[in-house]
C-alpha cells in the first residue's frame, strides 16, 4: 500500500527525522490559509498524488504570497496530475499540501529498499538527488553508494556513518545524517515497509538536514498489525479495478489490452501473459484464482474480470493440482447464470478432475471455447478478440 507525501513526513517526523512544516489544504481557500497560518515569505503547494515526479509535471509550486498559493492550489485541485511515473491516466489531485519554502544548499538522495536477489534489505544514497536522480543512476551508477542490510543485526551505526562520509557531508553533518539513516531504518523495520525513500533529502543553506519529499510503501500482508497505517489508505489513488478485486481477498493486476485472464496462480499467469503476446494478443488484466477455489469463488473471480470494459475476451486457464477442475467447471456455469456474460469465453483446464470438468462445460450446452493447451488457448482467444470498429 502507499501512502501521501504530507502522510509519510509525519510518520519520519514521529521517528525523529526533520521535515518542513506543513499543513494539508482541500481547497484553494484552506491553501492560502495555510501560507498565514505557517508565517514566513514562501511557501510549496505540492500535489498529494500518489506518483513521483510531480515537480516537472508542474505538482511543486514554489509560491511568494497567499495569492500565489490559492492560484497554485486552484490550478491543481480537480486535475490529473500525469508525470513521467504515473500511469498515462495520470492521479486525481485532490488534496495539497502546503509547507514553508526551504533554501536549499545540496539534494541528496536516501532509500531503503528490499534487494531481492541478495534477499536482504539494502540501503542506497546518492549525492545527486533530486529529480534527476533516475538519469544519473543510469547515466552513472557509480554515482549511488550503498549498504547491504545483514538481517540478523540490523543496520549498524558505522554503516550509516559510512553512508554520510560516502556523500560528501561535511564533519558536523556526519552524526545528523547518520542518525537520520538509522530512524528511516528503524521507521521501516517497526512499521513493515517495503520502501523507504527521502528524495532530495535536502542540506540547507544554514547546514540542517530536512526530508523534503518522502515516499513510504507498506506490506499489505502486515496491514492487519499496524491500523493506524491502514487508516492512511486513499481509495481516490487506486485503480479502481484492483481495490475492487483485494476488497473480495482476489489478487488481481490490471493492465491495458483487451484479454482478461482468469489463472490459477502467479506463475502460470506469468506463462499466460507470455503466450498471449506471442500470439499477438495483449492481456487486459490478470486474476489469480488461488489454491482449492470454490464456485462461488470462481464466479467472483468473473465478476471482478468482467468489471473492465476493455475485456473482449475472457481466457481461463487453470492447471489444477489442489485446485478441481470440476469445480471451477460449475463456477463457470454459474457465472453464466448469474451474470451478463457480454465477451467469448475460452477455456483451458488440465490437471485435478480434469474430465468431469470437460464435462460440466461440454453438457451446460454454453457457448464456452474449450482448448487442450495453453499454447492453443492464446491463440484462440487472440482470434476471438473483435476488430476495432471503423471509425
Ligand atoms: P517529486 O518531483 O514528486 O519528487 O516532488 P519533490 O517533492 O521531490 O519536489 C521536486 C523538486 O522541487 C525537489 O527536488 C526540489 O528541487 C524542489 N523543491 C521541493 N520543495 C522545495 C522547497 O521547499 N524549496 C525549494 N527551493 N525547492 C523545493
Ligand atoms: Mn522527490
């Protein structure tokens, strides 16, 4: 799960960390209030959007008076903000957030992230943070420095002083930043973050350190421990078609073709996707069924796939082993039922119970394409998807 900016600098702050004072505005009215109400000479409205890179798609503005912070505020409220890391549909600005302005001296760059080939935690710095900070990994991947998190002892105070001195702090930073390093780390260990990232951690003209942009990402499998996070979720940053699936415990990613797939587990979605492409095909969603589904399982499995009006084609493909074939069989019946069923449907079952399975299809007289490999079922699914309307 993610969270807002304005959310995950006060969660940083509870854990010690300095950030900008700040105070979040719904209106362009409760924007301009904020400015009076912080005091000072310049003010960030910044967009609450869950995407990076809203300073180049005009999602940071720098304002000198409270005029300037309405007029920001007013030009950002209602609109979709689309950057260079959101989907082409861009977010939904509905709340900003409005801090004093910050002089800056140097941007740095802080993360904590789960390297999973090392399977271990890792953290990474870089001395150029800031906005470009993707284009100088890649340009220059010496550039970024890092340290491998041993699980049994957790991040240690030299590595985080290592860290600092890597970065080019000077001697009286050092302390300051190191002890910022190890509260981000303490801040996602206790909190079971996937990701922790400070960007630009800044260094200000009078020498403080302050997190001025912030991004913190939750495991949703430890949500149910920690009901203060849970509580930060907005539903308005989500795609609709993934809240709607997770709501009925379906574990469903959606992407932009025109084949839905329903799948008996991540792997054999994997594959699906795969061959739907080498067939030509581009997949508009994938939804894992799980282990052992029951009818009524697969029937709200089709449900949430049919949601998406880009689906044109249904593909089932299950290859059970706890799962029965007889089972997801009369689920599909059901679902033909129970719902319009607007899209052809193609079918490929193997394993458990398979022949009863074929059986259920064949005898509910349905018009259900049925398929004997995975390979044939891409194919025939491709086939089936319309023609684009002439325009
Ligand atoms: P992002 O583009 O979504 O990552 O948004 P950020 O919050 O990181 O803001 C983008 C850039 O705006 C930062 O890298 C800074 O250069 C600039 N910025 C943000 N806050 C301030 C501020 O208080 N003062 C100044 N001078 N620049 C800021
Ligand atoms: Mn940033």
């Amino acid at each position: 799960m993610d969270i807002h900016e304005y959310q995950a600098k006060e969660i940083l702050a509870r854990f010690g960390i300095p950030v900008p004072r700040g105070g979040l505005a719904y209106s362009p009215e409760q924007a301009s209030y904020r400015t009076r109400e912080l005091g000072g000479a310049a003010w960030v409205v910044k967009a609450q959007v869950h995407t990076g890179g809203r300073g180049e798609a005009g999602g940071v503005r720098l304002c000198r008076s409270d005029r300037e912070a309405y007029d920001a505020a007013d030009a950002l409220f209602g609109r979709r903000l689309v950057t260079r890391q959101s989907a082409p549909a861009g977010k939904p600005v509905y709340r900003v957030y409005v801090e004093e302005a910050t002089d800056i001296a140097r941007e740095l760059y802080f993360a904590i992230v789960l390297d999973r080939g090392a399977e271990r935690l890792k953290v990474v710095a870089s001395a150029e943070g800031g906005t470009e900070i993707e284009e100088i990994a890649a340009e220059r991947p010496g550039s970024l420095t890092g340290a491998s998190i041993e699980q049994a002892v957790g991040f240690l105070e030299f590595q985080a002083r290592e860290l600092a001195f890597a970065l080019g702090l000077p001697a009286e930073q050092i302390a300051r930043a190191a002890g910022v390093f190890l509260s981000a780390y303490r801040a996602f260990r206790e909190l079971d973050a996937t990701l922790l990232e400070i960007n630009p951690l800044a260094v200000t003209t009078e020498g403080e350190l302050v997190a001025l942009d912030a991004k913190v990402s939750f495991d949703d499998n430890a949500l149910f421990r920690h009901p203060d996070i849970s509580e930060l979720r907005d539903r308005s940053q989500e795609d609709a078609r993934e809240s709607h699936a997770a709501d009925r415990g379906l574990a469903y990613v959606g992407l932009d073709g025109d084949i839905g797939c329903m799948i008996n587990g991540a792997g054999l979605a994997m594959a699906t996707l795969d061959m739907i492409e080498l067939a030509g095909g581009r997949p508009a969603n994938f939804l894992d069924i799980g282990g052992g589904a029951s009818p009524e399982r697969v029937l709200k499995a089709f449900r949430a796939v049919l949601r998406d009006d880009n689906v044109k084609v249904l593909l089932v493909n299950i290859f059970a082993g706890i799962n029965r074939c007889d089972w997801v069989a009369r689920g599909i019946v059901d679902a033909f039922k129970e719902i319009d069923v607007p899209v052809p449907v193609v079918v490929r079952l193997a394993g458990t119970h398979v022949d009863e399975g074929q059986r259920i299809l064949r005898e509910s007289g349905l018009p259900i394409h049925s398929a004997d490999s995975l390979k044939a079922a891409a194919a025939e699914a491709v086939a089936r998807v319309p023609a684009p309307a002439a325009s």
